[in-house]
C-alpha cells in the first residue's frame, strides 16, 4: 500500500470515528490507537511509519517547550535562592534547572533550533518576532473569545446559536483562524 493510501485511510477513520462535537485528543488517541492494533495493525503501523519523522519532530518541540517551561516555573525568587544556598553548599547540580543559555529557540524559517547561548543577534530579532507575532495573534483570539463570552452569557446557548462561520471567520481570520492546537482549523 502507498503512503498517500494510509493517509487517506487514516484521515477518513479519524473523521469518522474520532471527531466529535466534545472530545479530548490524547485520550481519543489512546483508545483509537488500542481500538486499531486490534482491528486494522496494516493502517496503523503504516501510517506511523510514514510519519515517523513528523511524530519524532513533535516529541522533541514537546521536550524543548516543556523544558523552557520548566525553567520558568522554578525562575522564582525563593526557589532560586534556595538553589543557590544549595549550590554554595557543595551540590554542584542545585543551579542545573536554572541553565537558561543551554534553552533552544527556532532561529530561522527553515526550523533551525540554537542555543540560546550561541544565538547572534539576527537570530535573536527573529526569535523575539516570533513572540511578537504569537502574542499579537493571541490577543486578536482573546478579545474574540471575550465578545463571544460576553454574548454567549448575556443570551445564554452555545455559540452556534449567536454567531455563523462568515462571522466567526471573519473575527479570527485576523488571529490566522487557528485552533487552540496551532493547527489550520477545520
């Protein structure tokens, strides 16, 4: 079977059988993977392998941002002290969690991924651009969902019952019409 077959057969089982009106995407991926080892290993296995290299990519961004994240949870003024007070100590790993220059940063359009501590300063313009866009693109999505709140809650219903897609399209499209997954909404 080609790759575009197994593409196809899995975009056809996930709208059939894992989107829904309410659902959670890990927990939906780990029944539906368990639900086709049994019934169709052939597709799974396929797929997986074709997409090996896209499932590898997405788990390192997923280590390097929960990583950053890490970070920032323990940049507070008492867990730091209290890390340097241990490193002063003699334990030489206390300050490890703190290793701000070994972060890494896509750098450029091509998705290359630096140091902090070796990036120069075009590569930190566009790391900071890209914040920059991210943040505007989310301040765009936060005030669309503060009106959708506010006429949701004054009304009572759903969104469905207040706004169309022309509508919801047209107050998104400026936010690139994302998800809250980043990807292309559907």
């Amino acid at each position: 079977m080609t790759s575009d077959s197994y593409v196809a057969r899995m975009r056809a089982y996930i709208e059939d059988h894992v989107l829904a009106d309410e659902y959670v995407a890990g927990i939906a991926a780990a029944e539906h993977v368990d639900k086709l080892r049994a019934a169709d290993p052939e597709l799974l296995d396929g797929f997986l392998r074709e997409y090996a290299p896209t499932v590898l990519r997405e788990f390192i961004t997923g280590m390097r941002r929960a990583r950053r994240s890490h970070r920032a949870r323990w940049a507070g003024g008492t867990a730091f002290a209290e890390a340097a007070e241990a490193h002063a100590a003699g334990d030489g790993e206390a300050l490890n969690r703190y290793r701000y220059l070994d972060a890494h940063y896509t750098v450029d359009a091509a998705h290359t991924s630096k140091r902090l501590g070796d990036l120069v300063a075009a590569e930190l313009q566009f790391v900071a651009n890209d914040f920059t866009d991210r943040a505007a693109r989310n301040q765009v999505k936060a005030l669309a969902f503060q009106a959708m709140a506010k006429r949701v809650g004054r009304l009572g219903g759903c969104v469905q019952d207040h706004y169309t897609d022309a509508q919801l399209a047209a107050m998104f499209g400026a936010a690139g019409d994302s998800d809250d997954s980043g990807n292309a909404a559907a």
